[in-house]
C-alpha cells in the first residue's frame, strides 16, 4: 500500500485578505503536522500538475470556464460570487488544484492498492456546473471524477463529502448521471441551505442537526450508507474531505472529533479495498481552525494506513 500526497505552491501563492478563514496558512498548518506526527517520513509527496481547459470544461460549462479566464484581473480583484473572490493568482492556485486531483486519478488507477490525499486550495465542492459559489472557482472532486470516466471508461465512480457544508456544487453536476453515486452529509438548516431531501437516484443527502455528535454520525453513516455504497461497488472513491465538522471549528457547529475522521479514512479504505483495488482519493476542502485541521487530516489519513 501507498499514500500520495499531492500539493503545488501555486495554492499557497494568493491572498484573499488577512482576516479570510481560506487562507494558505491552512496548508502550512497541515504540513507542520504531517512533519510532527511523522507521517512525512511515510507518504510520497508530489507536485501537481495544472488543469487544461478542456479538462475543466469536462466537468464545467465551457461558457463559465472562458468567462473565468477572462475575468481575473492582472491586479486588484474581482467577486466571481457573494463569497468568492479571484485576483491575479486565484486562477492559477484553483487550475494546479483541480490539476491535483486528476494527477491523483492518474496515480491511483495505474497502481493497485494505492491512496492519493489532494492538499489543495481553493477548495471546490461548492462550484457548480455554471457558477463561482462558497470560495470554490472550479469543482475539482467533479473534475476527478468526470476525468476517471472519460479517460478510464469507468461506470461506477463514488463520491462521498463529510465537509460540514452541502456539497452542492457537485450534486448540480452529477444529478443526472447514473454513473455517479454522490453521498453528502451535513449541518442542516446551513449553508448553502440545499433543500435536504434527495430528488435523483444519483445523490444521497444526509441532513444533520447542529451539535450531531461522533457517535450519532458514525452509526448514521453504518446505517443509512454503507449498504447503499455495498450496493454500487464503486470502481473508484472519490471524496470531498472537509474538516470543520470537527466540535473545535466555529465554521459550523457539529461535533466530530479525530477519532472519527480516523474511523471514516478506515471506512472508505475498507471500501475502496473491497470494490476498487484499493483505490480511494481525497480532497481537502474545508477546515478552518488551524489545529484540528491539520490535527484530522493526519487522522484520517492515517485511517488508511
């Protein structure tokens, strides 16, 4: 078994204002863990690769794609959305992290038994198919997974978002597509207030209430998903890995812990181990609060291990 870890220093070469929770330090914070709990020593550490437009577009709206490239300025900044902001080094930072995840596609179908962990910014489940949304410029999980059908033929891609926050971004690209199984769990009612009932075959929607703890997730989670998971057989999993779940972020108000970012890297693993040949990966997306991020991404990523 192996774990890559992809990342650029492109995602951590913009600025979206001091006081912004999306910031570069989120990277480094995760870094100097990964040093600390000596998981450095363990992993492979890559460079990723930047997104063509056709790659993007594979996932996006060719229309929304051009009028990204064209809008970001050489200086200041634009508002590609309410929450979204882009300057002259967003467009970069959001093509090597989209580029992350189909490098980490590339890595884990070409060796069995393999795990890729994308340590990327700006993050992208909140992207939709036409749309800028929640600091996410491109849908990068998306983009991974339309790239693994296109390229590898696969007909049975999984993704799974444990991000405090609906993934919706991912739900609007994949809602028609029986190839994709999309389970998302979050705080409800919350940003980006999705209507928690799921109306396609496709998406699987887990409300949560604020407060929800380790235990009541972790037996909803056993419940009410595996056997839907069980039933796909994924050919590939995908996952949107966000980390203000944890009882330690102000970005939400649920109460998961590290114990329980292990137990979901030891689920999804045994998942991927059982149907896909071991392959299985993630992508950061939120998480906040320096320490309990970088504190449960070397959680669950040793929950894989």
């Amino acid at each position: 078994m192996s774990l890559v870890i992809f990342s650029h220093g492109r995602c951590l070469s913009y600025d979206i204002g001091h006081d912004h929770p999306e910031a570069a330090s989120r990277i480094h914070a995760v870094q100097d863990q990964l040093l600390s709990s000596g998981l450095e020593y363990v992993v492979q550490q890559r460079d990723a690769s930047p997104a063509s437009r056709d790659q993007l577009c594979l996932a996006h709206c060719p229309s929304y794609v051009d009028h990204v490239f064209d809008a970001v300025p050489d200086t200041g900044h634009i508002w590609l959305d309410d929450d979204t902001q882009a300057n002259a080094k967003s467009l970069n930072a959001a093509l090597y992290s989209a580029g992350s995840g189909i490098n980490a596609v590339d890595v884990v179908m070409q060796h069995q038994d393999t795990q890729a962990f994308c340590l990327i910014r700006p993050p992208g489940h909140h992207a939709e198919y036409k749309a800028a949304k929640g600091f996410c410029i491109f849908n990068n999980v998306a983009i991974a997974a339309a790239y693994a059908m296109q390229h590898y033929g696969l007909q049975r891609v999984l993704i799974v978002d444990f991000d405090v926050h609906h993934g919706n971004g991912t739900e609007d690209i994949f809602q028609h597509d029986p190839r994709v199984k999309f389970f998302s769990s979050f705080q409800h009612p919350f940003y980006p207030y999705t209507d928690p009932i799921s109306h396609s075959p496709s998406i699987v929607k887990m409300p949560l209430a604020a407060g929800t703890s380790g235990a009541l997730y972790q037996q909803r989670f056993t419940d009410e998903w595996l056997p839907l998971m069980h039933e796909f057989q994924p050919e590939l999993v995908l996952v949107s890995a966000g980390f203000d779940a944890h009882i330690e972020d102000d970005m939400g108000q649920m109460k998961l812990t590290e114990l329980d970012y292990l137990w979901l890297g030891q689920q999804l693993k045994q998942l991927a181990d059982r149907y896909s040949e071991g392959r299985l990966v993630s992508m950061l997306e939120g998480g906040y609060e320096h320490s309990p991020l970088a504190r449960s991404v070397v959680a669950y990523l040793k929950g894989q291990l």
